[in-house]
C-alpha cells in the first residue's frame, strides 16, 4: 500500500539527492560511497568543511582504505 499523497513518510537523506560527485577537489567523478569527514580527511586534507560527509568516488575510496589501513587495524585490535 502507498503513502498517501503529502503525507509526512520519510525517507532516507539519499532518496532525496541525486548522484553526489566526488568531494576531492579537481575530482568530478561520480560518488560511490561516503565517510564520516573527519575520516576522509585522514587521507585527504584538502577537502572542503562544507558537509558533514564527504562522498568519495571509487579511486579515492580505494586511496582512502589503503591510507588508514593500519589505523584501522590497530582500532580493531582494540575491541
């Protein structure tokens, strides 16, 4: 059954956007996945405070995990 027309259904913050680009600077390929910003600029410290998130396509995300590799192993470690 559908939500009435006007009715106050959520939904998720991503319905409502379209497909992000990169938020690295000079990248404008499309967004695969998005990190906290604080996690993202472990990797990439010229990303813009503008947004909570950053959204990294998969060359960055990719470039982002193999960065914080050890960080994140070690903060595993530590469960």
């Amino acid at each position: 059954m559908a939500a009435p027309e006007g009715s106050a259904a959520r939904r998720s913050p991503r319905a409502r956007e379209g497909p992000q680009n990169c938020s690295v600077p000079d990248c404008s390929a499309e967004a695969v996945r998005s990190l906290a910003l604080a996690e993202a600029k472990k990797a990439f410290s010229s990303l813009p405070d503008a947004e909570r998130r950053a959204h990294l396509c998969r060359e960055h995300y990719r470039a982002w995990k193999k960065a914080t590799k050890k960080d994140r192993d070690l903060k595993r470690l530590g469960w």
